[in-house]
C-alpha cells in the first residue's frame, strides 16, 4: 500500500464487516456475502474487511451460522484479495482480557482458516494489550497491523501518538492504522499526525479508518493521503456514509482528481453496489429509517453515534429520557476523571453506564459498576492519563490496584474451557475458541446446531424479520455491543442485590419528572412488558386503605426484596419509618430502593414480581 512517490493509494472495502456492523446490525449473512465475493475479489481492492469486531458474536448469537466456516467459504472465493480483520488485542473480540494461550491459539487458527491482515488494536492504547496479538500474527505468517486508536484530550498530542506508533514498530508492526472510529479526525488534524507518523516512520505503510457520523471522513482521507497515507477504508456506496464508512466509488474518484490511482475498476464497483441495494430491502433494520445523515452533534461533543443510541435506549427504558442532555453533559466529565480513555468498545460502555448512574443516582460515583470498578484498579490496562488518587481509592473499593500487564495475571485457560463444553457438542477445535470468548452464545448455537435438521428451533434473525413485516411499529434490531451495554447494567444490579440494596438513593428521578415513553431496543427484556398488563392493579384503587401512598418513580418490576432469597425489606403491617427502603423497582437491570414516605403501618398493593408503571402506588401507610 505503501508507494505514494508514484501516486498509487489502495482502498480496503469494509463492506463486508465494518459497514454491517454499523448500519445493519451486523446482520449480513455468509449467503449475502458468497454469491457476490467473486466480483469484490476481481474489483481491485487492496483487502476485504470481512471477520472480527462484531461479526463473530452476532454469526452465533442472531445467524445461527459458525463464523469460522465463513471464514473458510470466503477465503475459498477470494483468492486475489488479502482478508483482513479487526482483533481487540488481548481481548481478542470479547469484552475481557484474556490468557496469552487463548490469544495466541486463536490467532493460530484465523490464519490456518484464512485470515491474512490483522488489524491489532486496544481501546486504552496500552502497548501491553497489543504485544501477545502481534507477537503471535507474526509468529503464524500474518499481517500485523498496529493501532492508533484516535481520540482528542489534553493528552492525546501528536508526540503521544508518534511514541505510541514507535513502540508498536518495535514489535514489528507490518503496518499502522489510524483508527478514528467516532468520525472527529478532521482534516487539519489527520494532515499533522500522518505527517509526524511518516517524519517518525518513514518505512511504516499507513492506513486510515473513519466513520461518516460527522460527515468529514472524505475530507480527512484526502488530507491523509496528500500527508503519506497509503491506504484509506471506504464501504460500497450503498452501504457507505452515515455511520459506516465513506462511499468507495466517490473516494475513487475524489482521488483520480488528484493525480492518485487506486487501482479500482469503476464497472465491478457499479455491480457490486446494485446487488447490495437489492440485499438491502431485506437486511436494514426499520429503525435505520429514523438516522440522520449526518450526525452534527459528534463535532461538538465527540461522542460515537453508536453510544448515544445505547444511552438513549438505557434512559428510555427507565422513563427517564429527558435526561439525555444533561447524561451528555456527564459523559464528557466522567471520561477526564478516568483518564481519558478513547471511547470504543469496552471503554465506551464503561464511560457511558457510569455516566448514566452519576446522574441517575443523584450523587457522582454514589454507585460504581464492577467494571469502573476493575477500570480504575488497572485491570484494563493503564489509563491514558492517571486517575485522579483519592477518586481511584473510591472507585476501587476494596479491590486490588495493579500496574503490572493486566493478562500476566491470568492462568491458562484453553485445557480448562475445552473440559467445559460437553464432548458431544465440540465438532471442531475452532469451537472450543467460540466457547472462550462467548460462552453462553456459543453453547447456545451448538446446541442448536445439534439439533436434528428437520427440528431445528428458528433462527433469531428470521424470527426478528418476521416480527418486522407484521408489526405495525417494528422493534429495531439489537446490536451485540447493545447487549453488551445492558449486560454491565445487570452486572451493576446483582451488586446492588448483594449490597442490600439500602444505600442508592434514587430520589434525583421524581416521579413526574420523567416521561413515560415507548420502549424501544431490548425487546427480550421483561422489564419492558407492556403497561397494558398493569391496568387491573388500578382499577383496585377505591378498595385500598386510607394513608400516604408509596408511589413508582419509574416504570419497572416490583419486587419485596433485594435479590433471590434474600429477605423482605418490610413485611404486611410493619411499623416503618420515613426514608427507609421498603420495596424495589427494578427498570433496566438496575435495582432501585424505594423509601417509606412517612412513618407508620404499611400495607402493600402490588405484588412481587408484577410489572408497575411511574406514578402508581406501591403501598400505603396509615
Ligand atoms: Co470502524
């Protein structure tokens, strides 16, 4: 990629990964992608995007496909055209860290299956969360490619990110990306840093990667490419812009104007994107439908598009969306007290749920999930820049800090999880690495795979199409990391459980305060049954004792105690006192204590377990 003295730039198509994953929700199938690879192949890109990020989970999860043997029926088509994949260092594509064994077996195996560029990165930049992953790409014939993952703070300066690139060079980086995955790399920006990076690395072939959310990607790419950049991420123009990437066959041209050749054939691009706008009838979410296009907000206040419909569903489902401005406000000051980290997966959802329960609960830091919890102790890796002492110490709790590289504390885990699967569901040794990464989601499908051919339970994705072409308001379909986002809430909610619940004072959300509003992404989630069933509890309303009402502050799940068998926090005419916690509403995985109003004989109206509405009373006391 690397021959800008001769005016050649390639383009990577990320079709096929990074732009289903971000307009489609990562719903393209293996089929879609086979009976049009032979043409992407022939096109003349310099690699395909086509595995990792999202794609693995959702094959198992929503497509009931095995993600490997896409790998190997792709490689089986593409045989001109380098594959590449996106690899979250020692994460790998799950959202923890993981042993050096399973690193290493995994990168094994994507090259024995096919794969031939790897994108390495590591949400906080920290070199030791990228050197197991390059060092085994090496090891195994690969192309390792290094990361800049792109954020702006007082500490992102271009000498951090140019130190940054020289020490992933000594590890022996085949090439760099420049990953702006929020869309905020501006031109005049991109033009410095490219320029550093090659003054710095003359040898080292640069690659750049953007999002169409603010609308400057284009732009950017031709500011990079006029500093050194090779090479530039483009998605077929029917899967391009928004919040994927730029549209090819216009950055093919925008460069041609330049002088610069790509190499790319205009016709093949034409019949490419005329089958994906076909495809694309089947496969976009309905809710896409309701995107702008473009995101103005992004220049503002750097948050990915993607994070901000997860915070918006998560306020949504507590009734309390009316506090997305000021959580926004938040956001941006939880992210310097935890040094900054740039905001992709799993930082971006660390950042964002705590974000939301600093104004949810009333206090900041009042209640601290686990995973701020792990966050703040160097379990992730180190911070871009320190954390405040006195906040870690309060972050932390009574969890060990460490500096040390986060998976030199982690044993060997392959021969253990390989004795976890039952036998008779292992086809493969590439199932025992699914299982490592997403166990539950893996067990799930092989299950399912198990299954004789003429009984096989639906596909997840089928069912959600059905649902959409009969359901007057159909619900979008749920991303991976969205399940992932909500999946810390819950992790926050079996805390709260442990913790007795007592301490949360939950009083910043009034009732009144919030707006009832339909409920929107996690449709499996039986917090968000309808309201509908809850109207019988009303209609009791004129049989009920005389005496202060205890009403819901939000729309939820009732419940008498704080988690599985674990007491009831007042019983039926208990004498309780103002303030105290006497019941629990749950909304969106998180366990809300709700106080006595005043002191007295309580008689509760609801039972445990019965979905409840904001406003309604939950008890009486006389
Ligand atoms: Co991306």
């Amino acid at each position: 990629m690397k021959n800008n003295a001769f005016k050649v730039v390639r383009i990577t198509d990320t079709t096929l990964r990074d732009a289903h994953q971000s307009l489609w929700a990562t719903r393209m199938r293996t089929d879609d992608i086979l009976k049009i690879a032979e043409t992407i192949d022939d096109a003349g890109y310099y690699s395909l995007e086509c595995w990792g990020g999202a794609t693995f989970d959702v094959c198992m999860r929503f497509l009931r496909e095995n993600p490997w043997e896409r790998l190997r029926q792709i490689k089986a088509v593409c045989k001109k055209t380098p594959l590449q994949m996106l690899l979250r260092g020692q994460n790998i594509l799950g959202y923890k860290h993981y042993p050096d064994d399973i690193v290493e077996r995994f990168v094994a195996l994507a090259c024995e299956n096919g794969m031939d560029i790897f994108r390495v990165f590591d949400a906080l930049n920290d070199p030791r969360n990228l050197e197991k992953a390059i060092a085994s790409v090496k090891k195994y014939g690969g192309h390792a490619q290094g990361t800049i993952s792109y954020t702006t703070s007082p500490v992102h300066t271009v000498e951090a990110y140019v130190k940054l690139a020289k020490e992933q060079a000594a590890m022996g980086i085949d090439s760099l990306a420049i990953k702006d995955m929020a869309g905020i790399l501006t031109p005049g920006a991109a033009r410095e840093l490219v320029g550093a990076l090659v003054k710095a690395l003359p040898d080292m072939p640069i690659q750049v990667h953007s999002h169409m959310t603010s609308g400057m990607a284009a732009a950017m790419y031709l500011a990079a490419v006029e500093a050194g950049a090779g090479c530039v991420d483009c998605a077929i123009s029917t899967m391009s812009s928004f919040s994927s990437q730029p549209p090819c066959e216009s950055m093919v041209t925008i460069l041609e104007s330049e002088g610069y050749d790509t190499g790319l054939d205009q016709k093949k691009l034409a019949e490419i994107n005329a089958y994906f706008r076909d495809l694309k009838k089947t496969r976009q979410p309905a809710s896409s439908a309701k995107v702008e296009p473009v995101d103005a907000g992004v220049l503002v206040h750097a948050i990915p598009g993607g994070m901000i419909s997860n915070l918006r569903s998560q306020l949504a489902q507590q009734g309390a969306l009316d506090r997305l401005p000021e959580v926004l406000e938040e956001l941006p000051k939880t992210r310097a007290d935890m040094g900054y980290p740039p905001l992709v997966t799993p930082t971006s959802q660390i950042v964002g749920v705590q974000s939301v329960l600093n104004v949810l609960g009333g206090k900041r830091y009042g209640m601290v999930t686990d995973e701020t919890k792990h966050y703040a102790a160097g379990y992730y890796g180190r911070t871009p820049a320190p954390i405040d002492k006195k906040l870690q110490k309060k972050l932390v709790g009574d969890l060990k800090p460490i500096t040390c590289r986060p998976a030199d504390l982690l044993k060997p885990g392959l021969a253990a999880a390989a004795r976890e699967i039952p036998a008779k569901l292992i086809k493969a040794e590439e199932d025992i690495l699914s299982y490592c990464l997403f166990p539950e989601v893996a067990l799930g499908y092989f299950k399912w795979r198990a299954q004789p051919v003429d009984a096989k339970d639906p596909i997840p994705a089928d069912v959600e199409m059905q649902k959409a072409a009969t359901a007057a308001a159909p619900a979008p379909a749920v991303d991976a990391e969205t399940v992932r986002f909500a999946q810390i809430g819950k992790a926050f909610a079996a805390l709260m459980a442990m913790a007795g619940g007592g301490k949360v004072d939950i009083s910043a959300v009034k009732p009144g305060e919030a707006e009832l509003l339909p409920l929107q992404a996690e449709g499996s989630d039986k917090s968000t049954a309808s309201t509908k069933e809850t109207g019988g509890t009303r209609s009791v309303a004129s049989a009920i004792p005389k005496g202060t009402p205890v009403t819901a502050p939000l729309n939820g799940t009732f419940y008498r105690s704080a988690g599985p068998g674990r007491p009831e926090l007042a019983k039926d005419g208990d004498d309780v006192k103002n303030g105290s916690p006497v019941c629990i509403v749950e909304a969106m995985k998180l366990f809300n204590p709700i106080k006595a109003t005043a002191s007295g004989k309580i008689t509760f109206l609801v039972e445990h377990g019965k979905p409840v509405t904001k406003g309604q009373a939950l008890a009486v006391i006389a």
